[in-house]
C-alpha cells in the first residue's frame, strides 16, 4: 500500500511558533525592535483586521532582508543544532521515527519560510513544501517567492509538487483553520493528534 503523510509543522510537530522563535534567534536586539514595531499589526491580525501573508512578510523582512542566503543558511543550521528535538513533540517524534519508509513519502507542509524548516525536515527525511524566500545574487529580498503557503494554497502546493502522483491513502495532520483545506482533501485527517 503506498502512503502519503502530511505534516503541518508549527504547532502540530513542535510545541511552539518558530518564526518568533527562529528570529530571535537570528539577531535579538533587531528582533525586540522590530516585534515593538510590529505590534500594531499584530493586534490587527488577531482581531482578522489584517493579512497574515503581509504581516508576516513585512515581519521577516525587517530581520533578515539584506541579509546573505550563506548566513541564513548556516544560521538556520545552528538554530536547528540548538533547538533539535527540544521543540518537536515527543509523541510526533516517535511517530515519525515508526513510519514505515517502504512504499511512504512524507512532506512537511508549513507557512513557515524554507530557509529555517529545511534542517528539520531533512532530518526526518521529508520533503518540504514551505513559504519560499525570496534571494537575488545570493541575497534576500525581503520578499517570498511564492504566496504565503497556508489555506487553500497548503493545497494547491501539494497538488503542484506531486504533480499527478496516486497513492493507496494519504494521511494528513494539523492544528489551525490554515490546515483544514489539506485535512479535508486528506484520505485520513488528525487534529491536534499530537498535542
């Protein structure tokens, strides 16, 4: 029988956002300016009376923009050097660690950006399917070059990267309303099944 899996990432596998996580990170006292700067706009996005998309652009961007793909590359390293498996949940680990490899593939699909996912997943030995950033001459933009992948567009990316591939069953997990498009596609869907 082959499978498929699909994992949301925060909050379903780790315990925690790591965007706040992953730019505090990255540079703390830019980071504690930037979230003092950005708090309007959070409340706003609480209240629905914002894009997550933009906001979590605008977000980023004021951290990392300029910054080289080389440094956020290793960055990211470190970061999952220091918060590996401490922010996975236990039971999603020995979950993950059970899966059957033969006749499985398995996909990370999160909102979050590539650049900080990509060590975890390639550690469990998914693919990922992620908000992408966006780099010229090897340095970002301070943009994304796909949409912010939550909603509608979790699926219409996995559609896009299996690009026509059958499975036997296809098993999805989440935890937010962004997953409910990929849960209901889903031949068998989990909510909060880790928490």
């Amino acid at each position: 029988m082959k499978k498929l899996y699909l994992f949301d990432f925060d909050g379903t596998l780790t315990d925690r956002d790591t965007m706040f996580l992953f730019l505090q990170f990255y540079s703390p006292v830019q980071y504690r300016f930037q979230l003092l700067k950005h708090l309007p706009l959070f409340v706003l996005l609480k209240l629905k009376l914002a894009d997550a998309g933009k906001v979590k652009r605008s977000f980023v961007s004021s951290v990392l923009k300029g910054q080289t793909e080389q440094k956020i590359e290793e960055k990211s390293q470190h970061f999952f050097e220091k918060y590996y498996p401490g922010i996975i949940r236990q039971n999603a680990l020995d979950f993950i660690r059970n899966i059957d490899r033969d006749n499985t593939e398995s996909y990370i699909v999160t909102a979050s950006l590539n650049i900080w996912v990509k060590p975890f997943a390639e550690k469990f030995g998914m693919h990922l399917i992620a908000t992408e950033a966006e780099f010229r001459n090897g340095i970002f933009t301070g943009n994304f070059s796909t949409k912010n992948c939550n909603g509608k567009e979790k699926l219409y990316r996995i559609r896009q990267a299996l690009g026509g591939k059958k499975y036997d069953k296809t098993i999805a997990f989440g935890d937010t309303s962004g997953d409910q498009p990929m849960l209901k596609w889903a031949d068998e869907s989990y909510y909060r099944f880790f928490q």
